[in-house]
C-alpha cells in the first residue's frame, strides 16, 4: 500500500528513546485529508487518488477547485494533491495520519527549502575564496570564466552568484518515530526541508520499498 500525508513542518525537537539515546526529531502537523477524486487507467491512463485538506473560506476558492469538492461532498480545502496509489477509496473519505503511518516506517520527505536570496559563489556552491593577504583586493570573488579567446564566452552552467534556495527538494529514508492520530502530528528522525510552517508531502520511501 502506498502511503501518503499532506502537512506543514512544525519545527524540530529532541526525543530519546529506550536506551537514553537522543534522537533528532521534526514534528509535522498533518490535517485530515479528504478523497477528492479516484483517477483510473480506463479514464486517466494512470492510477493515483487526488485529495485535499487544510482550512480555507470559501471566498478565496476558484470555481473550477470549488467544483471538485462540491462533487466529492466535501468543504472546500487549502491544499489540493495527487498520489499515485493503487488502493481505491471513496468519494469523500476522510484519511488521518494514523490510517497511513506506523513507527518505524520509511519515509521520503518533499517541499520548498528555505530561501537565502542572492549569495556569492562561495556559499552558494562551496567554492574556495582568492588570497586573503593585504591588498590581494580578490577575497570572495568568482574567479576565473573561463578560457580567452577559445571560446571567448562564459560557457552554460558556468556556477556564478546568483538566487539560492527556496526550491522543491526531497529527503529520503527517514524513520517514523512518533504518529498522534487524534492530534494529527507526525515525528521523524532528523530533518525536512523547508522553514517552520512550509507545505510538505510524505510519502512512502522509493528506496525502502525497493
């Protein structure tokens, strides 16, 4: 069974477990998710379960999104997402973080990492800095562009300052280590990406599985 949750990254605490060993942990809050629509191979050409969750007024809900939970009988929601699953469900159904996940589960976690806005080479890609003595005038600075007049131009790729951060990545095989159901809270060992509040999805892990 393919297990999914959508929920926004609380922050991150200490736990330990039965041997007094600390174990860094991030605590995610996950509201209920509701089945919006079943898609099939016969319709879709795949097979995956879009749902939603998360509070929001009405008013602030297009009528296109407003349509979907209007035919799957349900409030109109902040979040809508797709995962691919075999399982079917049905229309309406609500889904906790309880239903999907156990301890000791493996896990891949998705969303926007923290943005750092524009930065130099240096913390960007870890390069190293120009001599550091007295009137070197070349501390934090790119370097060399490349070759002269073969090609004569800065080649695609060339790894320069420029906007960091705030992109979709994704941290893989992490544990399960604590699942509240009826508080809607997921914990797992280390971190996730993204700052306090962000949008996250968990999902099974793709390696684990294998």
């Amino acid at each position: 069974m393919a297990k999914f949750v959508i929920g926004r990254k609380s922050g991150m605490t200490q736990l330990f477990d039965e041997n007094g060993n600390v174990i860094p942990a991030t605590v995610i809050e996950v509201e209920p998710m509701y089945v919006l629509q079943n898609k099939t191979v016969e319709t879709d050409g795949y097979k995956a379960v879009k749902v939603g969750s998360g509070a929001i007024r009405e008013k602030l809900v297009n009528k296109p999104d407003k349509g979907q939970f209007t035919k799957a009988g349900v409030e109109v929601k902040r979040v809508i997402r797709e995962f691919k699953t075999e399982d079917d469900f049905e229309l309406g159904q609500e889904i906790k973080v309880s239903d999907m996940f156990a301890v000791g589960d493996q896990v891949d976690v998705s969303g926007v990492s923290k943005g750092k806005g524009f930065q130099g080479n240096i913390k960007r890609h870890g390069q190293k800095g120009g001599p550091s003595g007295h009137g070197s005038m070349y501390h934090r600075r790119v370097g060399s562009m490349g070759a002269t007049s073969t090609p004569g131009r800065v080649m695609p790729g060339k790894k320069m300052p420029g906007h960091m951060g705030a992109v979709n990545c994704t941290v893989q095989n992490l544990s399960v280590v604590m699942v509240d159901g009826d508080r809607g809270i997921l914990v797992l060992k280390g971190a996730i990406p993204g700052p306090k509040g962000g949008l996250v999805t968990v999902e099974t892990s793709v390696k684990a599985a294998k």
